[in-house]
C-alpha cells in the first residue's frame, strides 16, 4: 500500500514535469501571448462587456461540467452490472440474463437517462456560452469598426494621400474581422481548453495518477506537433491569402479597365495572365490542402494510441485490483474528451498571433492624429472677406512648393479670379481656403480671423467647392445635389440645378431628378457632371464660392450662360473662380496670374490688357482670335 502511494507522488509529479518541458514551445507562445501590447486595446472592451464575459466564463465551467460528470456515470454503470454479473454467478453458477436484466435493467436505465440528460443539459449551456462570449465578440466588431470608421473621417488629406484606398479598407475590414476572431472563438476555446484540462486531469488523477501519466503521455507530443504544422499551415495559408489578394485586384482592374481591354484587343492576354494568376493560386491551396490531410490522420493516430494504452495498461491495473473495468471505460471517455482541446491549443494561438498583428495595423491609424486643429475653435458666422498674407505652401510628402509668397485681399461679395498653368498651385490655394492643408509660412484670414482659429468644420460650412476633379456618387441625381444641403428641399434642387444650367439637361431623362448616375445607372458626359458638382455647392447659399477650373468640359456657350446664372448668386458671396480661359475670368472684380506658385500679374481685366507683353494680354489676344490656346 505504501509504496503504490509512493508511485502515484511520483506519476503526480512526473505528469506535471512532462507537462512543462514537453510543452515548452506552446507554453512559450503563451507566455508571449499574455504579453501581447496591441490588444491591450482592446480592454477597454472587455471591460465595457463585462458582465457578458463573467456570465460567458460561468456557462463554460458549466458546460464542461456536464460534459465531464457523464464518464462518471459510465463507469458507475459498468462496474453495476460487472459486479451483478459476477455475484449471480458464484450464487448460480451460471448466469441467467433474465435475472440480470430484471433486477439491474431499471438501473441501467436511470443511468442512460442521466448521461442523456447532462448531455442536453452540457448543449443547452454551450449555447448559452457561445450566445454571451460569440454575441460579445460581434458587439465589439461593431464598436471596433465604428470607431476605426469615425476615426478615418477626422483625418486630414494628406493622410489619404499617404495611404491607398484598399489599405484603409482592409484595416477596417479584415484585420477588424481577424481581430473579431481573438476577441470570440481563440478566447472562448481558451478558456474552454483549460477548464476542460483542470476538470477531466482532475478526476483523472483522483482515480489513478499512474495511469493519468501514461495515457496523457501521447498528448504533449500531439500539441507539439500540431503546433508545428499550425505553423506551416498559417505560412501557407499566408501565400494563399496573398495570391488571392492579386487574383482579386487583377480581376477587378480588368473589370474597371474593360473598354481599354476591347479597344486594345487585349483579351487573350488577360485571359492568359488571369489563368497564371488562378493556377498560382491553385498551387497555394493544393499545398495546404496536402498537410490538412497528413494532419488529421496523425491526430486521430495519436488519440487511438492513447486509448490503446489506456485499455492495456488500465487492464493490468485491474487484474492488480487497483481500478476497475469501469474505471478503464471513464478514462477512454476522458482522454477522447482532451483530444479537441489539445488539437485547439495551437489554433487558439496562431488566432492570437494573427489579431495581435491586425490590431497592430489597427492602432497605427487610431494613433494618427488630424494636424488640422484650432485652438481657439471658433464658432461664428462668415461673411467672406478673404485674405492671404505672404502664404507659402511646401507639400511635405512630396517637398514642392506649391505656392510662394501670395498675398491678396478681396472684400465680401466680390470675386476673384485665377489663371495659370497646370501646376502653377491654383488648386493649392483653393485646398488653403478649404483649409485641407494649413500654410507652410504666412496666413489666410477669414473676416480677419486667422483660418487656424477657426473650427474647421464651421467655416467649411460656409464654402461651397467646386473640385477640380468631379466626383459624384452613385446615387440619383437628387441625392447627389442635395448632399451639399442641409434641406432636401424641391425648391432648392431646383433653383441650384437651373443656376449650374442642368436643369434642361436633367428634364430631358426619362426619371428626371430620380436618374441614377454612376456605376449603376447612368454615365453622365463630362460637362453635366461639372454642372452636376456646381449644383451641389450652389444649393448651400455658401458665403464662399470657389470653382476650381470646373468650366473646363463645357462648351463656351453654356459657361457663359452658367456665369451669366452665377451672377446673381455671386452678389450675395465671394466668389473665386479657377480657370485657364480668360472668357471664364474676365467679369470677374480682381484676377490673379499664377506662374510656378508665384503671383506674375494682378489686377482687373482691363489693368491686365494695358501690360504690354503680359501672359494675360498674350493669353486674351489668341483666345479673341478664336484658338483654343490656354495659358503656355
Ligand atoms: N497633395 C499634394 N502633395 C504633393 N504635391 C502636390 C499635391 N498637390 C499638388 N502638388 C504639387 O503642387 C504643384 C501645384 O499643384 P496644383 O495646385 O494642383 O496646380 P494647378 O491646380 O495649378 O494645376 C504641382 O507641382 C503638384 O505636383
Ligand atoms: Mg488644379
């Protein structure tokens, strides 16, 4: 008797001496996921759902109980009726199963039932369990997602002009989905693995540590190797990921670009790269796939080994007396129960691993901050007196100066006007009254207040722009005006369509104001998009009109009739007009010539003829004579 205790110490400490040094990689890779920063973020969270949390973590101790207590049962039902068989047998010397059945058969029922209802009972708590930690995990998505989205809109454009499109977009859906993955599935299966492993080792132990350790012997070595095949797994699901990355932007490069496709004759080509493409993409997979089919055998080995060992070993245990056959029974139940934690181990960790580096991404965006900020973030009206005071601009990414030197002043209600070539900084100075970017040196005022005192959001309230680029949304007609407004007022749509001269142009389609532009209607020609744009800045009654070159792709006729329109709505606003056609510039109060960001000529229309040689009077002279000539 005294020595049998002093095997089980032994086993005792054997198992978790085994379980330290064997584990050791894994035991690693937690370590380092406890230390993970990134997803520190995401505290904040947890703390927020607490409650769901507490309550999820409850349901798991309970489910794992159900599931545990039915081995229990097992054995209690085998040994019954081992023992009944045994007893009649040295009372009878045969043995009479109608007996048996009579006297044991209520039993063993009672048992079934037991074991059938924990098993209910175990699925109605994992429901409950996937309802408060997956239902926490979604809620938290969704916060996430907003706050990323939210966070997106305050900052400024140089960011956009930093980051791609397809970049923002993947922080805000993939790495916010993989994180989603930490936050429900890696921690609830966490959990799950190590209560399961501390209730099942647990009953283990208290039947027989000699045994525990032999048949728990297979398992360090199974998380072992299913973490290193985790590993080649995710290496390779990595290039799989990446090929289908390309495959997608190819096909939709091909989509967007399909009338340059045609009109070059270019279809086999893309055929021909689009299959290269997918069999690269086949290739990643194939080689996935291949350790996904080593990797199911080799777990499914190591249980039966388990198992077999269990049934050997728990046999000579028995015939020692030690346990009972029942015994042997509760243990294969119990080592088939550890099988989906220890497979999990290693899935649990590559989740963490892959959230952890998609957080990483997260917070880089959250940590930038808009460099458009006022101190003083004043709220007051605008009347539109507009001034520059020796402005400077050097785009910092790409170290042009954009602007040198530029002052001016033009009074509320009056109009300026700006000529020069591509890339003499016109479209710079609109984004400085915009204040999308602030000057490099110097100040633009606003009624007198420096623009940085200003709210940003306040006074671009007040500015109706104009891009030099149009962009609308897909969306009808309608929408895309009444975006500018606060209203969606009839009357208002109306007014600013017939000033941007569109009017005609939108009563002549079939759903006049209703017509859907864009990629799921229809394809508006260059001018009425432009008309369209101005319609949107119009509807505001902005204090502060600015076009910047917004006439170019309308004939001369209907910028006129379009200026003319314009007239009265300039009354009440600044106005600045961009432009390389003098046609579009000469009614205005004030002109401004811009060459290579500097001011080369000011003044009225009429001061600008009288220079002799002047780029304005040069510029006029061959736009009289009928040449399409823009500035040189
Ligand atoms: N966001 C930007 N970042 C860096 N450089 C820019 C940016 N926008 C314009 N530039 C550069 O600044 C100069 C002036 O551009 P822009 O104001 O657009 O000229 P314009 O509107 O007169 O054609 C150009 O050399 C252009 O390449
Ligand atoms: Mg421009």
């Amino acid at each position: 008797m005294k020595e049998r205790d002093l095997w089980n110490k032994v086993a005792l400490i054997c198992i978790i001496f085994a379980s330290r040094t064997t584990n050791l990689p894994v035991f690693y890779e937690i370590l380092k996921i406890s230390f993970l920063k990134e997803l520190k973020f995401l505290n904040k969270y947890f703390w927020k759902y607490r409650y769901r949390l507490i309550l999820g973590l409850i349901f798991i101790v309970i489910s794992n109980y159900f599931a545990v207590k039915p081995a229990v049962y097992v054995r209690d039902a085998l040994d019954l009726v081992k023992n009944a068989v045994v007893d009649i047998k040295q009372k009878t010397g045969v043995v009479d199963t109608t007996i048996l059945v009579d006297e044991f058969g209520r039993q063993v029922v009672i048992y079934g039932l037991l074991i059938l209802a924990m098993a209910f009972m175990r699925g109605v708590f994992l429901f409950f369990m996937r309802q408060t930690i997956i239902v926490m995990s979604r809620l938290i998505e969704f916060d996430l997602k907003n706050e990323v989205y939210n966070h997106y809109q305050t900052l400024p454009l140089s960011f956009y002009r930093k980051n791609n499109t397809g970049d923002l977009m993947s922080r805000i859906s993939e790495d916010v989905n993989k994180v989603r993955m930490y936050l429900g599935p890696a921690i609830m299966y966490g959990i799950n693995m190590v209560v399961l492993f501390t209730l099942t080792i647990g009953h283990m132990i208290s039947v027989n540590p000699r045994l525990t350790l032999y048949v728990l012997m297979p398992l360090p070595i199974l998380s072992f190797l299913i973490y290193k095949v985790n590993s080649i797994m995710e290496a390779r699901s990595e290039v799989i990921q990446r090929n289908l990355a390309g495959l997608s932007t190819f096909v939709q490069e091909t989509f967007s670009g399909i009338r340059v496709i045609k009109a070059f004759v270019r279809e086999d080509n893309v055929i021909e790269q689009f299959t290269e493409a997918s069999e690269k993409y086949k290739e990643a997979s194939l080689s996935l796939t291949k350790v996904n089919a080593y990797f199911q055998p080799l777990i499914i080995g190591l249980i039966g080994l388990s198992t077999v060992l269990t049934i050997y070993l728990g046999g000579i245990e028995v015939t020692k007396g030690n346990i009972t056959t029942g015994n042997i029974a509760e243990f294969v139940i119990y080592v088939n129960m550890l099988t989906w934690p220890v497979t999990s181990l290693g899935w649990t960790i590559s989740l963490t691993q892959s959230a952890e580096a998609s957080q990483k991404r997260i917070n880089e965006f959250l940590k930038t901050k808009t460099d458009i900020v006022s101190d003083k973030d004043l709220i007051v009206p605008i009347k539109g007196t507009l001034e520059f005071k020796n402005v400077s601009l050097t785009y910092p990414d790409s170290g042009i100066e954009a602007l040198k030197d530029i002052s001016f002043k033009i009074e509320a209600g009056k109009s300026l006007g700006i000529l020069g070539s591509t890339g003499s900084g016109k479209s710079t100075l609109a984004n400085l009254i915009c204040r999308m970017y602030d000057p490099t040196s110097g100040k633009v005022l606003m009624d007198d207040h420096d623009l940085k005192d200003l709210n940003p959001q306040n006074l671009r309230h007040y500015i109706g722009y104009v891009p030099q680029d149009v962009f609308l949304f897909s969306d009808s007609i309608r929408n895309n005006i009444a975006f500018g407004g606060d209203e969606n007022i009839e009357e208002s749509i109306v007014r600013a369509a017939r000033q941007a001269d569109l009017y005609d142009n939108v009563m002549s389609f079939e759903h006049k104001f209703e017509t859907v532009i864009g990629e799921r209607g229809i394809t508006l020609s260059g001018g009425q998009k432009q008309r369209t744009s101005i319609a949107r800045a119009l509807i505001k009654n902005p204090k502060v009109l600015i076009l910047d070159d917004c006439l170019s792709a309308v004939d001369t006729k209907t910028e006129n009739t379009i200026l003319n329109n314009l007239q009265e709505v300039v009354g009440n606003c600044t106005s600045v007009i961009i432009s390389h056609r003098i046609s579009s510039l000469k009614l205005a109060d004030y002109i401004l010539v811009l060459d290579e960001g500097k001011i080369v000529e000011e003044g009225t229309h009429e001061a600008l003829l009288k220079i002799q040689n002047g780029t304005y009077k040069l510029l006029f002279e061959k736009q009289m004579r009928g040449e399409d000539a823009t500035v040189a």
